[in-house]
C-alpha cells in the first residue's frame, strides 16, 4: 500500500514538474484564444470526436494529439493568411472534458460532453436514462484498447464505484436489450417485461411453467429453492397438483411433494435446482372433476368453478371461496340450481339490506349457484329480462325502452331512470296502464305537472309494479303548422276560437290557462273585430250556455271579474264589425230613420245617449226637420212616441232634456217634404203649373 502511494506521488510530481505547452490536447477539452482586438475568438473553443476545433476565418482545423505549443504555431499559420500581426495570438487550455459516445437501450443516444472526473452514471444519465428493456449486467464499454464488459445492475445494489470502469475520452457505452423483449420494438412498462420473467442469459435461466400465475423463465440465483421460485413465479393456482411438482435437471425429473414439505418442514425432502433447470406444477384434475361433496359457482364471480364443501359450509362461504361477485353482477336474481333439477331464487341485495321474508338457501353436495350478469340498459337483448320483472316506459322520455323493475323503486325512479320527460312531454296526463284481474288492463291517470310544480303527499303517486306500461304523452303540435297533425290532439283538451283573430283554431288547454292565455296564442283579436260582442259557447256544461263578453269594458277598467271561465271544449267567437244586420237581434239594436246621413241598425248599450246616436248615424241631413225628431219604444207592451227638438237643445244645452233610448228602440228623424206647409206649398205650385200650360194651349 505504501509503495502504491508513493508511485502516486511520484506520478504527480512529474506531471506537475511538465510545462503546460507540453499537455497532449484530446477530444472534449476547451480551448481559450487570446487575439486582442478581435471579439470573433473571444470564447471557448471545443475538440470535437474528431479531434478538430472550428476557428472564425479558417474553419476547422484538426488539434488533437498536439500539445499548445504545435496547437499554436497551426492557428497561427492558418490565420497569417487572413491577419498580419499575430504576435499577441496565443491559445490557452481553459478545461479538460470528458468526451464519450452513449448508444444502445437508452433515451437519447450519442455523443455527451462530460466533466473530466464522471463515470459511466452519469454518461447514461446525459443520454437521457435507460430505457426499458435495457441489460444491466452486461454493459460494454468499447476502446481502441479493447473490450471492457462490466456489470452495471451490481453497481446500482451495491453503490461500489470501484465496480464501473474508468471512462476516457473518446469511449463508447454501449447499452445492449435484454433477451426477454423479442425481436419486435413495442411499448411496455416494467410489469409488462418481467411478466414473463427476469432472465438474461439462456443456458443459466430457471423456466417455471404450469399452474403458477405467471409462468416465464427466470434468473438463477444461489442458494434459491423451489418454493423460491414458485413465489417469483406469482405462487400456485387453485388448481394446480402440488403433490406432483417435478424439477427437471439435465433431463432428468425429479418429483417434489410440497404439500407434504408444508406439512413437515423436513428439507430433506426439497430438490436442488441449478443453472437450466425445468420446474413443472401441473393440475390437480381430480378437483375439477364432480364428486360426492362437489358444487358448482358460476357466472358474474371472480373465481368461478367447483368446489369441495364440508358438511357445515354455507352459502356465504362458496360465494366467499369464490371471490365474491363482480361489479357486472346481478344480485338481485341469483339461482341455485339443484341437483333434482329445481330452482330456487334468492335477492342476496334485499337480505344485506335487512329483507328477511325469505331466507338463506341451504346448499347440498350436487348444487350450481348461478350469479347473472346485470342487463345494461343499452343492451340490445331485451330477451334477458323476464316479462315478470320488467317494466315499460314509453312516450315523451328521453330513453323510452323496457327497464328492469324491483318493489322498492317508484314511479319517480322510472322516469329518472329513462332520462326524465323531454321538453314536449305532456306530464299532465301521464298515464299507467296495469292489469286487473281478468286479464283487463285498467288505465291510471296522473298529473305529475301539478305534483312537481306544488308538492304534495308522495303517497299520492301512483304504485307501479313489474309488468306494468307507463305512457307519458307528447304536447300536441300547433295544427296551424301542420294540418295533418290536428287529429292527434284530443277534442277533450282542447279549445276553440274562431272569428276575427291573427290565428283562429283549435289549441290544447288546461286548467292552469285562461281567456287572455287561449287569445294570446291565437295571435290577439284583428282590426276588425267587435271586441264588444264577444260570445263563449260553453259546450261541456249539461245545458249548452252562451256567455257574452265587451273587451272594450275589460280594457277599459282592468276589472278581471269581467273575463269568463273557459273550460276545454268551449268555443269563443270574435266577430268582425259592421257584419249583416241579419246576424244582430232586434232586441239589441237601435233603428235609426229618415233624413241622416246613413240610416240603419246600430249597436246599442246603456252608456250612449240619442246624440252618440245621431252621430254614429252621420248626423241629420239639411233637410231634417230638427225641431221634430221623434223616438219610437215600447213599454210594458205598449208603444209610446216622444218628440226631441234638436234645435232647443243646442241652444240651452240642458242634458235633462234628451230622451232615454234602450236597445230596441226606434229614432225617426222626418224631412221638410213631411211636413203641412211643405205639402200645401207643393200642391199650390202644381196647380200655377197646370193652370200655366192650359192657357199656352189656347184652352
């Protein structure tokens, strides 16, 4: 140790006792050029692996393996062609890197720029780490002195740096794959590579095969056994025969009972195994086989098979044994299917929720527990729910179908488990159909608009039961959009309006509407309607009845106790103004005569007076005689006449003087050929002309 240490010494001496021109330049180390005056060489220069440097002006010049003295006197007679003064021009080495090549089973392959003291760690780490798939044990490092093999998986156990060889410049890492990811590239974790094992080398692997959950080939280790190497092979199967297990070495089997090494500890009776060897678990067969004491869990469970059960074994513990059921499974129909050929049903959901109106089946030797599958709501198979456990929903839903049905969900749960109503669904007048006795289907109706709108008693909604249809109808489109769709709309909740409005027809209706609502929709009355005249006919009522309506009043005063009761099935009329006079009774008119402008029947109510009168009449002519208007009614059956003079009116404007007029009445305005002077004026003038024409004839 002591004359090791002093070779060092020695060593260190003589390398420190050289001038630094003499330092041999290699591939990684960086150059300082001191060139006054010209800021183009003030940086760091780096030897390539090509062992050449490139320098403004010149290009690339080759310096490696020349010491600063010849690495000068190269720059300066490359450069002398381009610069005349290079008396100051020197090159210094400003730092010794490390320069080495990285390739094979890692991230990012080749060449890295380390620093000068780095080992193989960090080499791999510039190139990005390894990749998966990567032989750690038989790294190479590659030199023109040779090949360097070396273990790099005992240096990352063991953290020795004396187990990684000393890197110099210009060395190759090679990284070589490991034998177990085959001859094709793919993308794979760590669970996915050593699922198969974690073999290196062919001829010393330890292959485990059979009734072990992860059969594959193994790296042989000293001093490991068999049991060893089942567990690095998952452990054994349910199945599997460990009576019988054989390890085969140099062709030769060699049988090892571990059930009786568990039993008895004794190891003499485990086998050696060494470098190559087979070890084989192969199954129990007569497990699998029926016996006396044999049952069968099928379907929706982890571990599905036959079982041996004890005399005392239940059915929780076969369900148990068999790892229970899967998130797939359906809990609420499981069968035991007996060994007579009977079924049994059993709702293991209801018994864990604390349902005991029906008990645990009791399993004998020769049963099969049936666990099914949950039917998907999307499952095209309708087939796999019994008619007796289904129920129909159909209608404005978003996902109308045949659902799986249990006691304890509601009609509530249904609609939810369909999607809910769409937006045209007409929850008013949902609908259950269910089946009487007898064989009839007796219809339910429901308003679950005003359920969910006011609240209630949630005993109020109906009880549905499997085997039942729930329809949820559809709003009625607009017939005026299209006429063929009038027929869907049921006559018994709709309403009609005809006459003078922007859309007369038929539109569906109900309680929570009213006049203003049903006129609305039929686009308000037009420029012609008599909003005075309004009639409701209430069709639904025992004796037909009429109802008559002024808007002009309701606009007027905004007394809503004026609006009428619609009620499906009614019919409102808006009339058109100036209509026939034959459309208007005479009891609700007033007859206007004689010398106005346009005589005729009119509209009458008690707030008019005989001036609103004369005025919708166009007023009396020059010729009325306005001190003689007469006004014709009757009363108590009797007919009485009463003058009004006009033209007294207007001159003492006294209001008391105007006739009351009623609906029904009469007003006569008589001309001037009416009255006595007129008549013997006209009869004076016929006479001067007769008495004229006698004498012009010579009479």
């Amino acid at each position: 140790m002591k004359l090791l240490q002093l070779i060092i010494s020695i060593a260190l001496s003589v390398l420190l006792s050289l001038p630094v021109n003499a330092t041999t330049l290699r591939p990684g180390d960086l150059l300082k050029v001191k060139f006054p005056g010209e800021d183009a060489f003030n940086k760091s220069f780096q030897i390539d692996h090509e062992g050449q440097v490139m320098m403004p002006e010149i290009g690339r010049i080759k310096l490696a393996d020349k010491n600063l003295a010849e690495a000068r006197q190269i720059l300066v007679g490359k450069l002398s062609t381009v610069y005349k003064d290079l008396t100051k021009f020197d090159v210094i080495l400003q730092e010794r890197r490390l320069s080495v090549t990285v390739l094979g089973y890692v991230k990012k392959p080749g060449p890295v720029d380390l620093p000068l003291n780095s080992n193989v760690q960090l080499a791999i780490n510039s190139a990005g780490g390894l990749a998966q798939g990567a032989q750690l044990d038989k790294l190479q490092i590659r030199r023109q002195s040779g090949l360097i093999v070396f273990d790099y998986k005992h240096y990352l156990d063991s953290g020795n740096p004396r187990s990684l060889p000393v890197l110099e410049p210009m060395d190759e890492i090679f990284i070589p794959a490991s034998p177990l990811i085959g001859n094709v590239q793919v993308e794979f974790d760590a669970r996915t590579l050593t699922a198969s094992g974690d073999a290196g080398r062919e001829g010393e692997a330890i292959k485990v095969f059979g009734e072990v959950h992860r059969p594959g080939t193994f790296a042989f280790k000293k001093h490991a056994s068999v049991v060893d190497m089942i567990m690095r092979a998952g452990g054994v199967t349910r199945y599997a025969g460990i009576e019988q297990i054989r390890v085969i070495h140099d062709g030769n089997p060699f049988p090892f009972n571990m059930r009786e090494y568990l039993d008895t500890g004794d190891p003499a009776l485990m086998p050696d195994i060494r470098q190559g060897d087979v070890i084989f678990i192969p199954q129990a067969s007569d497990q699998v086989q029926s016996g006396s004491r044999t049952v069968y869990v099928m379907g929706e469970v982890f571990k599905p098979g036959a079982m041996e059960m004890k005399e005392d074994t239940s059915f929780y513990d076969l369900l148990a044994t068999a790892g229970g059921p899967t998130r797939f499974a359906e809990t609420r129909m499981i069968r035991v299917l007996r060994a007579d050929g009977s079924v049994k049903s059993f709702d293991l959901q209801a018994y864990m929720d604390g349902d005991r109106s029906q008990s645990m089946p009791v399993i004998d030797p020769g049963d099969a527990i049936l666990v099914p599958e949950k039917t998907d709501m999307n499952e095209k198979s309708w087939l796999k729910v019994h008619p007796n456990r289904a129920i129909r929903i159909i209608g404005a839903v978003n996902r109308p179908g045949r659902y799986e049905w249990s006691d304890e969900m509601s009609l509530l749960d249904l609609i939810a488990h369909a999607g809910g109503p769409v937006a045209q669904a007409d929850t008013a007048h949902l609908q259950i159909l269910t089946a009487a006795p007898g064989g009839q289907a007796q219809s339910i109706s429901f308003d679950l608009k005003r359920f969910l709108d006011n609240g209630g008693d949630i005993r109020t909604i109906p009880a549905v039961r499997a085997g039942d249809t729930v329809v949820i109808p559809e709003l009625p489109k607009d017939p005026n959009d299209n006429r063929s769709q009038w027929i869907r709309q049921s006559s018994d909740r709709s309403i009609y309006i005809f006459g003078q409005v922007g859309a007369p027809g038929r539109y569906a209706f109900n309680e929570e509407l009213n006049f203003l609502d049903i006129l609305s929709a039929a686009q308000g009355p037009t420029a012609h309607a008599d909003l005075a005249n309004v009639r409701i006919t209430h069709r639904g009522q025992k004796g037909q009845e009429v109802t008559h309506l002024n808007l002009h009043t309701y606009f007027q005063t905004g007394d809503e106790n004026l609006l009428p009761n619609v009620r499906n099935e009614d019919v409102i009329f808006v009339p058109e103004r100036g209509r026939a006079w034959l459309e208007k009774p005479k009891e609700t008119v007033v007859r206007v005569l004689g010398a106005v402008a346009r005589p005729g029947r009119y509209s009458f109510d008690n707030d008019m007076t005989i001036l609103d009168l004369l005025a919708e009449a166009g007023g009396p002519l020059n010729s009325a005689l306005q001190d003689r208007i007469m006004v014709v009614n009757r009363v108590d059956g009797e007919a009485h006449s009463r003058l009004f003079d006009l033209v007294d009116f207007a001159k003492s404007g006294d209001y008391s003087q105007l006739p009351v007029i009623r609906s029904g009445d009469t007003l006569y305005v008589p001309g001037k050929e009416q009255s006595t002077w007129y008549r013997v004026v006209s009869t004076l003038q016929e006479s001067i002309t007769i008495f004229s024409f006698a004498r012009l004839v010579g009479f």
